[in-house]
C-alpha cells in the first residue's frame, strides 16, 4: 500500500511541476533602454490643458519568449518638463509649481516608481496590466491596457496610464476637496503616456 501511495505521489508531483513551468524559454529580465524610452504626461485643467516629459531613472522588462510577464519602471520626476509653454518664464513658473509641495514635492519624493504585479493576456500582443504606482511616497494599485512588440532584438511596451493625483495627496484645486472653484479647478487624473524600449 505504501509503495502504491507513494508511486501516485510521485506522478502527482510530477505533473504539477510541469505544469507549474509550462513550455517554451525561461522568464528573460530586460534592462529597459532610458535614451530611446519616452514617458509623456498631460492634465487638465477647466481653462485647458498641459503637457510635458519626465525622464526615466531606470526600468525592466521581465519576458517569457515574446510575452510579457512582470516588470518595472522609476521616473525621475524632479526632473519633469512642462513642454505646451512656450515663454520662458510662464515655463519655469508652472514647472516649479509642479515641483513644490503643491504637486509632487520633488526635494522630498524626487522618484516615482511602478511595479506590475499581474499580466492577464487579451489578445496578441495585448495585455491587462496590474500593478502598484508610487508617488509621494504613496503606493496605490492601479490598472490600465498595454500593448507589446517584439522585433528582432526589440522589445517594446506601450501604455497610457490614467492617474488619480489624489490617491497621493495631490489636492491642489481639486473640486473633490475645495469648493467654489469655478475655472481654477485642475481635474483630477492626469495621463502618462508610457513608451518602454528594451533589448533582448
């Protein structure tokens, strides 16, 4: 009996481990391209709109063959550029108010990072990506689509992330906390178009 046993636990285990592997490469970790990778931010505003850049400290890819499994990336936002205005000044006012405590409070939280912590496969090439976003020193869960493309020794990961600023203590002129706002309101999510580029 204890032979029997023991031979079914061991098909049992067996299995479960190929399973558990599956087929095809091992998971690659790829050290995302900062030069050629691109991440653009834009808000509104009930008076109109902004946009600008911010630089890319460092990121990676996590892939099994061509399909996106994991990754991460960290903004270097004391950094951010403010890119719709175009006299100097007014330019360095708004990218300085985006800097101080009102916003992103650079000198205390001079990165942000995020983490995926799930990949759900739609279609080819398309995923439903889940993972933590830290601004301010404040982590929050956040979802969004991405798209990802493998050419020759190319990877590329697309997405456009929609953020609610408050989730980490960005109030400034937000109607979910002042009142009587009228055309000052700024709303509350901001996008970040994201453009990841690695090498196998």
């Amino acid at each position: 009996m204890k032979k029997i046993f023991g031979f079914l636990l061991a098909g049992v285990l067996s299995h479960a481990v190929v399973f558990a592997g599956g087929p095809g490469k091992a998971d690659k970790k790829l050290t995302v391209d900062a030069k050629s990778s691109k991440i653009e931010w834009a808000a509104k505003k009930v008076t109109g709109a902004h946009a600008g850049t911010v630089p890319l400290t460092s990121g990676t890819l996590i892939v099994d063959g061509d399909k996106l499994k994991g990754g991460s990336f960290v903004l270097d936002v004391k950094n951010l550029t403010v890119t719709d205005v175009k006299d100097a000044d007014m330019n360095g006012k708004l990218t300085g108010h985006l800097k101080n405590k009102d916003f992103f409070d650079v000198t205390a939280h001079p990165e942000a990072k995020f983490v995926i912590t799930s990949v759900t496969p739609k279609s080819a090439g398309t995923y439903d990506v889940a993972g933590k976003l830290t601004i301010k020193g404040i982590t929050s869960d956040i979802k969004f689509p991405a798209t990802v493309k493998s050419e020759g020794k190319k990877v590329t990961a697309d997405a456009k992330i929609v953020v609610d600023r408050t989730k980490y203590d960005i109030k400034f002129r937000s109607s979910n906390f002042f009142e009587n706002l009228g055309d000052k309101a700024i709303e509350n999510d901001f996008t970040l178009d994201v453009s990841l580029v690695a090498n196998k």
